[in-house]
C-alpha cells in the first residue's frame, strides 16, 4: 500500500534529517567536512545503550545522557583535532583529514569497548506497541520518532533565528572577521556549534539503535555517507536543505525497496544526486555562487 509505505518512508527520512542536521551546521560555520561525525553518532548510541544496561536508567533519561554525551564529544573532536588547526590557520583539507584521524581513534576506543560485538537494547526498553487504521500499521516507536526529530528540529531553528546565540552563530557563519570586529566571541561559537552538531548525532544514534535494535562501532559510516548525500541535495549549509533533502532521501529509499529492488536503492539515490547537481549545482536550497555555505533556515 503506497501511503503505508510513505509513512515508512517518512520515518526512515526522519532519522536521516536528525543526524544529517549536525554534519550540515558544522560544514555552514567551519566550512569544512566533520568526518567525525559518525564516530560522534556511535558514541551517542553507546552511552544511551551503557546508559540502560549497565546504569539501569530509564529510557528518557538514558536518551539524555545520549545527547549530553553525544554533544561532549563533539566538543573533544573540535579541541582535539580542528580546534589547533584553526589556530594556525591550516586549509580545510587539513581539518578534514584530521577530523578523519578522531574518527578512527572514537572508533578503535568503541570497538575495544564493545569487544567487536554488534550491541542490543534489552527487550522492553521501548514498549512493542503497534496501532492499526485504515489499512496502515504504524508502531508507536515510529511515532515517537517523527514527533522527537520534529521537536529537535523546532528548537534548532528557535535557536538560530530567534536567539542571540543563534545570531551569533549565522554572524561567524557569514565571516568570523567581521563578527569578532562587531564584538561576537568566535570561540564560544565554535564551542555551541559543536555541541549542538555532537548532540543531534547522540540522539539520532539512540533513535537509530532503538528503530533497528543494533549498536555496533561502525554503525556511524553508512550514515555519515548518506548524510553527505543529503547536505549535498540541500545545498552545503543549508539547515532547511538538509530537512528536505533528508525527508526525500527516505522516502525514495522506501519506495525503492517496496516497489523495485533494495539492489537498486542505492543507485537510483546516487543517480538522482547526479543528475539533480547537473541542474543545481548548489542542491535544492543553494546558489551557483554557492552561497549556501552560510549556515540559513
């Protein structure tokens, strides 16, 4: 039934839209790819995991302390490895490489953790609750999904276009230049950029480890790869883009599934890339001058 599978679609999209969020804000302020990213996702994950099994919290604060953890180590990543580059005014190809670097060292420390082992919720973390009309099944892990990611991202626009910090962030995003000459702490803005790029991974590695049931060291890359699909289609930078963009992508992987071939999901994504950057070159929300690399709603 195709409105059953758009509102699969519709989930799936939103996962993509919450971890997508964060690598797209940091890529508008710094100008520069995280590949990092994922291995911060991971991290999120197994704190919300670690969080209920061995702390034996409750769900919605073990999702809390996800974010927190998630956010944290987004903060470690820019310290540790784009943070003294900045300083000396190293090229963005430098700051990728070494985000790549922390990556491979946040994915070592959680393959010693997990010992190799592909890591599971306990039954019953999250109640197994399936509502039925009109012909569609829909659980209530899924609605809980769409209604947190819709949440979060309410409250990330509230916080770029209402909020003085938010002006502060999409002033660096133009030019740190001129944003420090008019008195904005570049520094602080790095420090919220990361933290709120690192938090949106940490809860989408919770939803994403509840809706399939599986926590693992890598689980970070496969995303991190479709997470640059989707900021590419919405244009770099471009918050809303990556809402879009990530809601497409998952609708189109659905349907792909449902109706063809899984073998042929990710190809009919990558060729609709391609052929949708022959006709924008900037994505959906962006510019030939490219001026999507300005953090906009």
């Amino acid at each position: 039934m195709l409105l059953q599978q758009l509102i699969n679609g519709l989930v799936m999209g939103s996962t993509y839209v919450l971890f997508a969020l964060g690598f797209t804000l940091t890529f508008g302020v710094l100008h520069v790819l995280n590949l990092a990213h994922g291995a911060v996702f991971m991290v999120g994950a197994l704190v919300g995991l670690y969080s209920v099994t061995v702390a034996e919290l409750p769900l919605a604060l073990a999702f809390l302390f996800a974010i927190l953890g998630g956010g944290l180590a987004g903060v470690l990543v820019d310290w540790v490895a784009l943070r003294p580059l900045r300083q000396r005014g190293a090229n963005e190809f430098a700051a990728i490489i070494s985000s790549l670097g922390i990556a491979q060292v946040l994915m070592s420390a959680g393959q010693v953790v997990t010992k190799t082992q592909t890591m599971r919720f306990p039954f019953g973390t999250f109640p197994v609750v399936f509502y039925e009309f009109l012909g569609l099944r829909v659980s209530l892990l899924q609605l809980v999904i769409v209604a947190v990611v819709t949440a979060l991202v309410l409250l990330l626009f509230y916080y770029l276009l209402a909020t003085s910090f938010g002006r502060q962030i999409r002033a660096v995003a133009i030019s740190e230049r001129t944003a420090s000459l008019l008195g904005v702490n570049p520094t602080a803005v790095y420090f919220q950029v990361f933290f709120i790029s690192g938090a949106l991974a940490g809860a989408a590695g919770v939803i994403i480890g509840l809706a399939f049931n599986s926590v693992h060291f890598l689980m970070g890359e496969p995303y991190l790869l479709k997470a640059f699909v989707v900021v590419v289609l919405g244009g770099l930078g471009s918050v809303g883009g990556a809402v879009v963009a990530g809601l497409l992508f998952g609708l189109i992987q659905t349907l792909t599934v449902a109706y063809l071939s899984s073998a042929l999901s990710d190809a009919i994504i990558y060729s609709l890339l391609f052929v949708i950057l022959l006709l924008r070159p900037g994505g959906f929300f962006g510019t030939h001058q490219n001026e999507a690399r300005v953090v906009r709603a």
